[in-house]
C-alpha cells in the first residue's frame, strides 16, 4: 500500500530531539515567572473574524496564510500567532479586573500557509508573553528583558536586539502619507506585493525583501523622509525614556527605522532579536506594544505589549544535546520479580527499563549497556536471597547488594 508522509512544511519532533524541546520550555517557564508571569494556554482554533480582526485585513497573514475552514456555518481558523488569541482570552474571562500589569506566556504550534524552506514551516512553533496594563516604557523595557533572559537561559548570546518607534495613530498618519507622497513617482517601478501595499499599509513598504524596491527606497528624498522625526511629543518621550532604561540596564540594541514589523496592530516600540548564524530567515524573536488592539478586539482601552519567538529558529541554534540514559534495567529471567522490582524503584523516581521479550541473560545485558546506567541482576540465587547484583556498566563493577538497599548504587 502507498506511504503516507507527513505534510509538506510540517515536521515530526523525534524522540532524539524532544529532550531539547522540554528545556527550552523549562527554561521559558522558570524564566517567565521569575517576572511573575503566568502560562495561559488558549485553543488553537479560533473564529476567522478574531484574525482578521486582531491582526489586520493588510497583512500577509491574514490575506495569504491562513488556514481556514467551515463548519457548521461557522468560519474557523488555526491560530497563526497568539497575540489575538491571549487578547481575546484577556477580555473574555474579564482579566481586566485584576491588578495590572498581568502577564502572561504561552507556547504552542502556529500555522501559516507559506513556502516552505529553511527557518519556515507551516505548523511551526512560538513562546511568547503578553504583558497588560501598563503604557509606560518600564514594561516595554521589562519585556524585552523577559526576551533577554529567556535567550541567556537557553545559552544563546550572539544575538542582536533591534528597536525602533512607529509612533501612534496619531503621528503615523502624517508620517505614512508623507512617505506615500516621496514613494508615489515610483509606484510603478514597485513589486506586486508593494504596489498593494501602498495603499493598505505603506509602513509595510520599507519591510520589503524585494532588491529592486529597496533602491528605491534608498534614494535620498525618500531616505529623508524615513529618517524624519516624526514620533508626536508623547510618542518620542516613551522611546527616548525606553532607551535610557535599555542603556542602563546594559542591554545592547541598535535602532533599525526600517523596522516595521508585519502586523497591524503595533503602536510605539517594536523590536526584532537576529542572530547573525540563522542565514535569511533570522529574526528569532519579533515583538512591539499594541495598545489599540483589546478595545479593537472589544475591550476597554488596555495598554499593552508582547512578543513571540520561532521555536525551531531558536532550537537550530542550540548545540544538540546528549540523550539522557535510564538509571537502571533489570536483566533477569523471571518477570514477575523484574516487574516488581521495576515497579519499587519506579516509585521511589528512577527510569527503569527491564526485557519484555524474555531473551537470554547475554542479551538482555548487550541491551542493558546500551540504555541504561547500571545492569540490576535477578538470577536465581538473588531472588532466593532478596538480594541484587548492581553492575554500574560504565565501570564493569558489579556488587551483590540486599534489595531494599539497591536504590542507594543508582544514585
Ligand atoms: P518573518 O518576517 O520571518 O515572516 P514574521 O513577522 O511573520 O516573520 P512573527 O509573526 O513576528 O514573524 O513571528 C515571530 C517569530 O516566529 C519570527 O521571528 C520567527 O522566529 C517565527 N516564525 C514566523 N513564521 C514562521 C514560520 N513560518 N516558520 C517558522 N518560524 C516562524
Ligand atoms: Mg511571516
């Protein structure tokens, strides 16, 4: 009969890699709380009005990448990020009562409809944290502690923070006109995705990968505009004090204008973490603050600001891990004594393993050596004498101990 594979851009998570999976969830777990963060864990479909609500009719995720589908009248979609998601929670179980800021961390699968290729899948992974509540940049700041922290845990230190302020409706209004007018002599010369986004998001026009449209945007009457000043007094004043707690703080940053972030939603800071060993696809970590976004999900106004990370982005920078052995296997011939004995040093928080096929003593010793620390022997004179023969199978050394004693040798 014909294989069945798995989906194109989608990818099994084996046993051998698992383990690298499990710390660095671990470590988003302990780091996260260490701010007094909490898990919050919301389901992975939602009603396609949330997205194209939550993360905008502009973006490419929206208008390209989701995975949609109807049931019972219903449109509903696979999360493809879980910003909207955690917001619509937020306002939903009235977390807006509790005393701010609340923070909150997640992770979980996300899907995309996009090309597959290095550092992009279609099922991929993200951890994030949404933080609520507060529109000083003390959160913005501890935010990107939070990113930080998380990163130094795992053990990753090469990476470049990049921040930039795309101001609030307000002054971006002007802003965005200013760069349509400069842009506009060009809009013919522009790529397809450009053209379309002139006029539905023009911010997004400067994120462009395409070589051709950035010449242009590298002509000077254009560059002129994009290094204006154009943040509102409130807006530089949060940017101005953000970095000074960033240069304080000693975290390392540089500010990148043409940083605009593909989603809607971001008002004021935005920020990116690359790593310089990740070739084209190299943010491992994009984030910024939102706060229109819970009164536009239908909420009250509500500061707020997050990020989210690519697991597997951050994983393939991590050396691979050795693959942790079971403390003991029983090699015996008598299965209701090995099982027994499992059981006890189960109980007692060990990884037992013992030969279920019931092969020879020599066999079930090969197998031992190869998976476990420590061979635990029941032969026939140690059962009759309530007594195992521990061999550490690193050593060789083998010693015949009573059995209730035996958990002391694997230790
Ligand atoms: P990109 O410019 O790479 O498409 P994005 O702006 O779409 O990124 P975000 O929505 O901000 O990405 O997601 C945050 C992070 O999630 C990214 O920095 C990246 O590490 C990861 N990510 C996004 N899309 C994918 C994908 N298709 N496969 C794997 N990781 C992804
Ligand atoms: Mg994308």
């Amino acid at each position: 009969m014909k294989q069945i594979k798995v989906l194109k851009g989608t990818k099994d998570i084996l046993p051998q890699d698992v383990e690298t999976w499990q710390f660095v969830e671990d470590c988003a777990n302990k780091v996260f709380s260490s701010f007094g963060a909490k898990e919050i864990r919301t389901p992975i479909i939602e009603a396609t009005e949330l997205f194209a609500r939550g993360v905008g009719n502009t973006t490419d995720i929206v208008n390209k990448e989701m995975y949609t589908f109807e049931k019972s009248d219903r449109s509903i979609t696979l999360r493809p990020e879980n910003t909207a998601g955690v917001v619509r929670s937020y306002i939903e179980n009235g977390m807006s009562r509790l005393s701010a800021p609340v923070k909150l961390w997640y992770h979980g699968p996300m899907f995309r409809y996009e090309r597959p290729q290095a550092g992009r899948q279609r099922q991929f992974h993200q951890v994030g944290v949404e933080m609520f509540g507060i529109d000083k940049p003390t959160a913005d700041a501890e935010v990107i502690l939070m990113a930080e922290n998380f990163l130094k845990s795992v053990g990753l230190t090469d990476l470049s923070v990049e921040i930039n302020s795309l101001g609030c409706p307000k002054c971006r209004l002007e802003y965005k006109e200013k760069l349509k007018n400069v842009i506009r002599p060009y809009l013919d010369k522009l790529c397809d995705d450009c053209q379309e986004r002139f006029e539905k998001n023009p911010l997004r026009l400067l994120d462009c990968k395409v070589e051709s449209c950035q010449a242009i945007y590298a002509k000077p009457e254009i560059q002129e505009v994009i290094n204006s000043d154009f943040l509102c007094d409130d807006c530089k004043k949060h940017y101005v004090e953000l970095k000074d707690y960033l240069n304080k703080l000693g975290i390392k940053y540089s500010e990148n204008k043409l940083l605009v972030r593909g989603l809607d939603y971001y008002t004021r800071t935005v920020f990116e973490i690359k790593s310089n060993n990740l070739g084209a696809q190299n943010a491992v970590c994009g984030g910024g603050r939102y706060d229109g976004l819970v009164e536009q999900l239908g909420g009250e106004h509500t500061p707020a600001v997050g990020f989210a990370m690519g697991m597997e982005r951050l994983i393939s920078l991590l050396p691979e891990r050795k693959q942790t052995i079971s403390d003991g296997f029983i090699v015996s011939n008598d299965m209701t004594e090995a099982f027994k004995l499992a059981q006890e040093l189960r109980s007692q928080g060990f990884n037992i393993e013992m030969d279920l096929a019931n092969k020879k003593f020599t066999k079930q010793l090969e197998k031992a050596s190869k998976s476990a620390k420590y061979a635990l022997i029941l032969g026939e004179d140690e059962i009759s004498q309530n007594k195992v023969s521990v061999k550490n199978l690193e050593t060789s050394q083998q010693q015949t101990v009573d059995r209730h004693e035996c958990s002391k040798y694997l230790k």
